[in-house]
C-alpha cells in the first residue's frame, strides 16, 4: 500500500464527519456507540468511544479498540487495511499520485495466418524497482490469463512466412521499426534470454538470407550468435551486422535516431556486409551454460496462479465458541483453518435448515449450505471432520435410543454415503432435510451416475436440495414421493483429482451444481508437521457439544429472519460489488453461475451466524449490520478461493505437473536436481512422463535451466527460488 495515500486517507478524512456518514450512533458530539460491543465484558449495552477531532482518532475505554479513520472504517465495515485505504479515498475524492505500473506496450504473436496466440505485455516501471517487466497473456474463455498459452512462436509469424529474407533483432519494438521501414523483421519472444526451438526451423528453412542485428552487449551478441549457430547450416545465407557508431549497450532504434542514419544506409550496410561463417568459439552453446551462472543472467520467473498467497479463513467473524473451536482443531490438527471453518459452518447448516430462513424483501433465502475443502491425501480430513461433526453423531444416537415403537423410524440428520434415490427417500422421511458429510469425493461420483448401470447421474435432489424448490419421484413400480421445500447440506472434503472431474462433468456445470458450492482451497501442511503433543480442551469440546445440541434442539418451525435497515444496506453493496466483478472483462465474468448465488450465500451465512450467537432469541431480533458485513467477509473469502478452484478445473497436466515441482524447489531449494529428485520426493507425480512436461514448462518460465553435459538430465535452479 502507498504511504502517501495512506498519509492523505489519514489527513484529510474527518473522524467525526466519517463516523456520520457511516451511520453510527451518535451519543453526543464527541461520542458514537462503539462497534465492537461483543468484545465488551462490562455488561453495558451501549458501549461508546471517543472521538479526538483535533488528532482525528477515537478510543473506547472498554475494549480499548482505538486509532485512526482507517481501523474505525475497518472495524466497522470488517475490511482489511488496503480495502479500506482504498474505499475511504474513493469516498472523499483523494486520488493516488504514486507512480503505477501500467501497460506502455503491447506486441501480438500470431501463428501464419494472422491469429492472435497471445499477447506480451511491457509494464513500466516493473516491480522491485525494475525499470520494466513484461508478461505474457493468452485468451481463455474470452479472459487474458497470464502466460502463453502455447508453445512460443517466431514475432511477426506472416511476415517471416512471406519472405524469403527476414532479419532478426532482439525485442519486439526493434521489430517494429523495421516494419514500418518495410523490412521483414522477427524476434524471440523472450529477448536475450531466449532458447531457439526446433518448431522454428519450418518457417526459415526455405530463407535465401537471414540478417541479424544484435544489440551493442555482451547479452546482444550471445543472443545473436545462439540463432546463428542454429540456422546458418538451414538457410542460404547469414549475416550478422555490428552497427557503425553505436555506444556500449546501444540498438537499432538508437542507431536510427544517430542523423544521416535510415533505412537506405541499413540496406546498404547489410548489402556490403560479409556472409558469417562459424568459428569453433562460437559453436559452443550459448545459452545452455554449466551450473554456476550469475544471477543476474537470470530473467524474473513467470508466475503461476498462486494458491499459497490465497486468504486464511477468517475465524474472527464466527460466533465467540465457534471460533475458539475451529481455531484450536486447526491447531491441534495441524490443518487449514478453512477446513474446520467450512465444516463448522455446515454444522450449522444441518442444525437450523428449514428452521429459519432469511427475508430480503424481494424473497427469502433458506440457510442450508454447500461446502467444499479441497486437500490433498493425508491432511486430516477425517479426524477434522470427526470432530466439528461429533456432536450431530451424538444427538442422531440420543434420539435413536428414545424411539419406542415397532414401528416408529429413528430421526436421520446426517450421513455420509448415499445414492441419490436413497437420500430423496431418507428426506421424504425426515422432514424434507439431511446433511450429507464426508471425507472423501465419492458422493460426487455416485452424483455422476459412476455407479448406476446406465451411467447417468441424478443430481435433481442436490439442486433442489440446495434451492429449496419442490422436487418428486415418480418411478413405475413404486410409490411416488414427493417434497415441497428440501433443505440439503452439503459439506464434501475432497481432493484436487476430484475437482478437476467436477470441473469436466457437463452436466454438473450445465445444470448449475458447481455454482452452488463454497469452495475452500486448503494450504498443505503434511510434510511439515509437528507431531502431535496436544488435545483439545475437555471444556472445549464440551462447550462446543452444548453449542451445537442446543442448536440441533431448537423446535421445527419455519421463522423469518430480518435485517435491520443497515443490515440492508450493507448486504445490497455486498451484492452490486459482485454483480459488478461479473461485467465482461472482469475477474468473475467467466463464472456467472457461481457469482450469481454468492450474495444469496452471504445472506444465509448470516441467518446462521445470526442464530447461533442468538439462540432462540434470534427470532425475535434483527440480523445486524455487524453479521452481515462478517458474512460478506466470509463470503469474500469464498470468492477468492471459488477463483482458485475454478482455475484449478481447467488446469492442463503439464501446468500440475511444473507446480508440483516447483512445490518440491520451494521446500528443498536445491541448486540442482533431475527428474528422478521430484519422483523420490513424491510430490504426487508418479513417472517421469508426468514429470518431463512441467520440466518444460518451468524452462520456458525461466525457473530452470538444463545443464549440458551431463548424463542425466540435470537442472540448475534459479537463485530467486531461495527467497520463496
């Protein structure tokens, strides 16, 4: 975040005209009802802090919340610190003068016949202090996502096709130039540091002469001579021209602005020029050097999407036992916070479905959910999930062992494998609602209709389920079955495999069932773990048993929920932000569906939050505002890693297999390693044919470079590895 405009947001936002406009309660002229009343333990219901309008900060002398217009608009609107700088300027017309990185430049690689493959951007000034970056980008599902996309190909492809004399220059602008003096000009697509490709020589082969202007360096000539090497045994004629009067460091667009300097004298200075023949010095690799290379030969690697920089899951918005619960198993556990976090939330969900519902106005929304933790194997999901669902297990027993009758059927609030037919048959049964929990993915494959002898899927009792429409079953030879208004819950922990076979089900993204998801990515923790020496507290565990049963307890009748008018304000901004990210071109505009729902999830995270801080009394009170903003915080938590999954979907084996390796660099930061380094370690690939193509793809992305003259194939890594 830049200083300066936090110094301004600081400066120039009055305390006291903001506390106004944020609609807090004002007590008197200097005081507003503080925002943090929970955290008080005086008893005091209308807890107020202090406004300083000469230092313009405030401090509540009973939580001993306290600081500047920037932690009161964020503790009231429960945003992190740069979303609040950034609000509070917008609201009060404070713009940012630091310098922004922007796009001063884009080059388009086409393949021959004019199609656009993907785009390189120059971005100035760079990160780091870099004068420059650049980044390339590709089109996919009509969004530029970062990288290529494709194998790289020759700058100016038609261009190079037509002509049977082309020129090469390092870097697309020097291309460029030539262009528009009519020469037929051509690059590498990553400068000097590029590698010459086999897939090249098809479109120079049949060259009657190849020109090569190299840049007044070192890097310049290495680059030049690298292309040389390559072709000059496959075309009729090379030249490599050294330009008259350049400086140290110099190029083609610094020659062309040297007076008397043009494309006639460039013509004819290449005319005059001799043909290059290679020396023995020159054969040798250029490029491919053995290890121990400086650093600063190294280009910035390409970034993947990186999950490890996705939110934790934010505990502090749950209800007080909630909280204390979640973080301790994820502790205790060694696990990602979003995976107890997820499960508690659909704890509630199976405890207060068709119990309450949410009134928006304009319709209500149910508060059953549909979570989804995404780990690898070994990451505890079963003993997590043992836990957080423990107490349902217990009240599910508790109430078989009072059933009396021959005849009367023990109540069913959860389970964890079951077909289709089954669960529409067990609602029918129980009040038209169920949790279904598991560790495992296979309730998705038995949605896919994996195991039916037709092989379809029947997931009308999921969609139904999570909307609460009516849904019936009408089969010849049995009894139809019916339910006016299911609530389902969903809580499914799976691995990544299992997502990316979500993500190729048609029918699962066609009818809708991935939109309804809460997806949570979770951090990898197996491998770094402490064994473990500590338990949850007896008082914990039995704190959070009384929470749930008492929850589980509450009588079933369908109440309305409402908001209080803030509460309604804060959830209509939360909702146009979001129909917003979906116009074109914006980051959720490849995943309308699952968009769409996210505020209607809000909403009924809110109901259940509500709820389970309320008791019973939450029907006779408003959601407030506070719950609301919580749950929208929830809810953006959702988002970003929504974002990730759906990526993770369409992600292509060779892009798995190089964040695989580039997991084992991070963790082991070797300076060299072979393919047969990443197998022992297993990082979940398992041939050397799942390794070779994210070897690749790391090259490409300047992570790696592959020594010469080894045996095995061996890699030096790139020095900045050793700082992630």
């Amino acid at each position: 975040m830049n200083k300066e405009l936090v110094d301004k947001v600081k400066k120039e936002v009055d305390i006291i005209g903001l506390a106004n406009r944020l609609g807090f309660s004002i007590i008197n002229q200097n005081k507003i009802k503080c925002y943090n009343v929970h955290s008080h333990n005086n008893g005091d219901i209308h807890p107020s802090l202090n406004l300083d309008k000469n230092r313009n900060r405030f401090k509540c002398f009973a939580c001993g919340a306290s600081g500047s217009v920037i932690d009161l608009f964020m503790g009231y609107k429960r945003v992190n610190f740069n979303m609040a700088v950034n609000k509070l300027a917008e609201m009060h017309g404070i713009a940012n003068t630091s310098a922004e990185s922007e796009v001063v430049a884009t080059f388009n690689y086409k393949d021959v016949e004019g199609k656009t493959l993907y785009i390189k951007e120059r971005v100035e000034p760079g990160r780091d202090g870099k004068n420059k970056e650049f980044f390339f980008k590709h089109l996919k599902h009509g969004k530029w996502v970062n990288g290529r996309g494709c194998e790289p190909v020759l700058y100016n492809l038609p261009d190079v096709v037509e002509n049977k004399v082309l020129i090469f220059v390092e870097g697309e602008g020097k291309a460029e130039l030539l262009r528009k003096w009519g020469l037929p000009a051509t690059t590498l697509d990553s400068g000097a540091k590029s590698k010459w490709k086999d897939e090249y020589f098809k479109y120079i082969d049949d060259k009657e002469k190849v020109v090569l202007i190299p840049d007044n360096d070192k890097p310049g000539m290495d680059y030049t001579l690298m292309i040389a090497n390559n072709i000059h045994n496959k075309v009729g004629v090379v030249k490599i021209i050294e330009l008259p009067g350049l400086q140290e460091k110099g190029d083609i667009i610094d020659w062309a602005e040297i007076p008397g300097n043009d494309k006639d004298k460039l013509v004819s200075i290449i005319k005059d020029a001799p043909a290059w023949i290679p020396s023995q010095d020159t054969v040798e690799p250029i490029i491919n050097k053995n290890t121990g290379a400086d650093e600063n030969e190294w280009q910035d690697p390409i970034p993947f999407d990186d999950f490890s920089k996705l939110p934790e899951f934010p505990t502090e918005m749950l209800p007080v036992t909630g909280r204390k619960m979640v973080e301790a198993v994820a502790e205790v556990n060694q696990v990602d916070k979003g995976l107890p976090g997820s499960m508690y939330l659909a704890a509630l969900s199976t405890c207060l479905s068709k119990k309450c519902q949410v009134n928006l106005l304009t319709h209500t929304e149910p508060v059953n959910i549909f979570t989804c933790p995404i780990l690898d194997p070994g990451e505890r999901k079963t003993s997590t999930m043992n836990i957080m669902m423990a107490p349902i297990y217990e009240y599910q027993e508790e109430k078989a062992g009072e059933v009396t009758g021959d005849d009367e059927e023990a109540p069913v609030y959860i389970v964890d494998d079951i077909t289709s037919e089954a669960l529409f048959k067990l609602m029918t049964e129980n009040n038209e609602r169920m949790s279904v929990t598991s560790a495992e993915g296979g309730i998705f494959g038995i949605m896919a209709g994996r195991y039916n002898t037709n092989g379809n899927g029947n997931i009308d009792v999921y969609l139904k389920g999570h909307a609460g429409d009516p849904c019936s079953n009408h089969r010849i030879g049995r009894k139809s079955q019916s339910m006016r208004s299911p609530a389902l819950t969903i809580c499914l922990a799976v691995q990544q495999d299992i997502i990316k076979e979500i993500g190729r089900n048609k029918q699962f993204k066609g009818r809708g069932l991935i939109g309804r998801i809460l997806y949570c990515y979770c951090q990898h923790r197996a491998g770094y773990r402490k064994r473990q020496k500590e338990t949850i507290s007896e008082e914990l565990k039995q704190e959070y048993r009384e929470h749930i049963i008492s929850l589980m307890s509450v009588p079933l009748s369908l109440h309305n929920l409402e908001l209080s008018s803030e509460a309604h304000v804060a959830w209509d901004e939360f909702h146009d932000d979001i129909e917003a990210e979906m116009k074109p071109g914006k980051q959720m505009s490849a995943m309308k569906d699952w968009g769409s729902k996210l505020p209607g999830a809000v909403a009924r995270i809110a109901g259940l939050l509500h709820y389970a801080e309320k008791g019973q009394q939450a029907t006779n009170n408003p959601i407030s505002v506070n719950v609301v903003n919580g749950s929208a915080v929830i809810g953006a938590y959702y988002r970003e890693h929504a974002l990730a999954t759906f990526g993770l979907m369409n992600e292509s084996p060779e892009i798995e297999s190089a964040k695989r390796i580039l997991e084992y660099l991070i963790h082991h930061k070797p300076y060299t390693f072979t393919g047969r380094d990443v197998l022992r370690h297993k990082y979940a690939l398992k041939t050397m044919g799942e390794v070779t193509p994210g070897l690749k793809l790391l090259i490409e992305r300047s992570y790696i470079k592959e020594i010469e003259g080894t045996r095995t194939a061996t890699f030096e890594v790139n020095p900045i590895i050793k700082t992630l």
